[in-house]
C-alpha cells in the first residue's frame, strides 16, 4: 500500500443551534501512513473545517475521551491508525467516522455522556474504604498480588465507553446497567479495601441490572483494553446466587438450567422453563406470546436435544462442584 495518498473522510455532523437533523460531510484530504484517526480529524479541523467538534485530551490512549465510531465500529481515535482502516472502508477511500451511540450528541462527534456516569453513581461505582476520611493515610491498607490478580485486567478500563455505545441492551433499554459500569462493579466488589460489597451487589440485582445481559459478547469484542467482561459479568452472577440474590427472573432462568444440567442426562426442559423462571401468573401472561411464536413455527423440539457424551457432561459438573464448593445448589 502507498506511503501517502488522498483519502474522504465521511464525517458526520451535528450542530443543535443551527442544524434540524445530522448530516454527513465529506472532507478530502492527503495524508501519510502513521497518522492517527484523531490526528486526521484535527488536520482537517486545522485546515478545512475549523467549526468541526471533537472532544480528545492525553492523545495517548489512557484517558478515554476521543472514543468515536470508525467505520461503523466504536474506538479511540487517537489510537487508530488512518491505514488499518482504509481495508475496511466500505466504500474505497472513504472513512466513516461517526460519534458514539447510545448517547445524545451534543456537537458533531461530541456525545453527553452524562448517564453513563450518572449509573457510575447509581451503582456506587468506588471503593468504599474502610479507613475513615480523617485517619486516611495515617495506616496503609497493603493488598496483595493475588488479590489484585483478581481485578487486575478489570482496573484497565478508562471509561471510553465503546462498549456502551455498542451495547444493543444500552440501546433499546436506557435504564439497563451497561457492561463498563458492571466491570466496575465487579472491580469494586473484589477490592479488600471495600466496604460495601453486599450494597453494591444488592443494586446491581435489580432490575435493568446484571441478569439482563443477553451474553451477546459485542462489549468484549470492541473493548479498546481488551478487558474480559464476560468474565465479570458472569463473576458478578455467580456471587449473586452464593449470596442468595436470586428473587429476579434471570436469576431464577439461570437455576432452572443449571437444574435442568445436573438432574437429566443433558437435556433442558424448555417447556416448564416459564414456570419456573416466571411462577404460575408470569408463565401464564406468556401464553399469547407462546402462542404467536408457535404459529411462527418456533415450538421447542418435541424431543428434546440430549448431550452425546453425558458422562463427559457428568464430569464437567463434578468438576465444577469441586472447583466451586460453596455454590449454590
Ligand atoms: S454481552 Fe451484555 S453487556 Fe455486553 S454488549 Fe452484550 S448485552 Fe451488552
Ligand atoms: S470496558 Fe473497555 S470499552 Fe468499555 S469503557 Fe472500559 S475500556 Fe472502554
Ligand atoms: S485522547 Fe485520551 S484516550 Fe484518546
């Protein structure tokens, strides 16, 4: 690929005092490899389009500001090389970029995250110490690498929000948690210095909260730190049921397949699953939706599927059993 050459960035733009709706411009400009996505959009801002809005400050990747969405996908700009994006332009030689989603913008690229951190506070996203304003710094509260260990990849996270702007939840459902704020439940649960765990866990049970997740895995495919959060999801679940937080429908799905695992021979019993998610009266408000999905032909399989190895599906739940003693059962 050429060293330099002429590349449109498709930008779209909004400005509330004067524009009724957004609208995409397109600049074209001549740059070299090794230029960033910020560097580009503060080139053009420089050069072509002063009134151009973004919102950037360490250039660097650590304070999280600049995350945009280039070419459909969320990331920082100031960390994505104008060339690892030109193959995957949709159209040759134009670059999409777009502000987050799932957010109000404010000006061009700039979006209001303001209820982003408003659940930060909702969930009571900080260590709560266990040292007392006055005495703080007078004792060290020391914690150990292992213990760290655990939070380790968590405390990563530098709040861009790429993963709430493509949260399909965070889209249709404006109350539901979001994945960042529950990494950061996760990492503030697990720190020793901590006061507040059962607190936290309670909030994060309610409803919009963790159960609601669908396990769609976007937010682990576009975070910008490549932080694991299925993996604090789930962590966050499963102390929720050792805590006995299990009064929500997803979390009593999750118990009737986990039920359903360990009694039969691998087999899921679909049809009883409202029952016992939903009790008598929900199950019984899902008839017409039951009902609509049956003439759609969308009917659990008459048979129902069974695991072909289930005496490996035996071992994996002794294995768990003995990995995770104090379980729920
Ligand atoms: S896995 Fe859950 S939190 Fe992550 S993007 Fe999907 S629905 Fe959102
Ligand atoms: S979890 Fe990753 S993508 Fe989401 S805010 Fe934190 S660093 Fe950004
Ligand atoms: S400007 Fe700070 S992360 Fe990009």
């Amino acid at each position: 690929m050429e060293q330099r050459r002429e590349l449109t960035f498709k930008i779209r733009c909004f400005n509330p005092e004067v524009d009724q709706e957004p609208h995409y411009k397109n600049y074209n400009v001549e740059l070299e490899q090794g230029i960033t996505i910020l560097r580009a959009i503060n080139y053009i801002k420089d050069h072509i389009d002063p009134s151009l809005t973004v919102r950037f400050f360490c250039q660097a990747g650590i304070c999280g500001s600049c995350a945009v969405k280039v070419n459909g996908v969320s990331k920082l700009a100031c960390t994505t090389q104008v060339w690892d994006e030109i193959p995957l332009a949709e159209v040759e030689g134009t670059i999409v970029i777009e502000p987050l989603a799932n957010f109000k913008v404010i000006r061009d690229l700039v979006v209001d995250i303001d209820p982003m951190i408003q659940k930060l506070k909702n969930h009571k996203a900080w260590v709560v110490p266990t040292t007392a304003d006055e005495k703080m710094g007078e004792k060290e509260v020391a914690v150990q690498p292992e213990e760290f260990e655990r939070i380790n990849a968590a405390t990563d996270c530098i709040l861009c929000a790429s993963c709430y702007s493509e949260c399909s939840l965070c889209e249709v459902s404006p109350n539901f948690i979001s994945p960042l704020v529950m990494l950061k439940t996760f990492r503030m649960n697990d720190d020793k210095r901590d006061t507040i765990n059962d607190e936290r866990l309670e909030i994060a049970n309610h409803d919009g909260g963790i159960w609601d997740c669908t396990h769609c895995y976007r937010c682990v495919e576009v975070c910008v730190k490549n932080i694991p959060i299925m993996d604090a999801i789930s962590g966050l679940r499963h102390e929720s049921l050792q805590k006995n937080h299990d009064y929500t429908d997803g979390a009593r799905h999750a118990l009737a397949f986990k039920q359903d695992i360990e009694q039969g021979p691998g087999r899921l019993r679909e049809i009883t699953l409202p029952l016992r998610t939903l009790g008598p009266v929900g199950a019984i408000s899902q008839i017409p939706f039951a009902v609509s999905m049956g003439l759609k032909g969308r009917v659990p399989p008459m048979f129902p599927h069974t695991a072909k190895d289930h005496d490996g599906l035996k071992r994996s739940i002794l294995k768990y059993r003995k990995d995770h003693p104090k379980d729920k059962e």
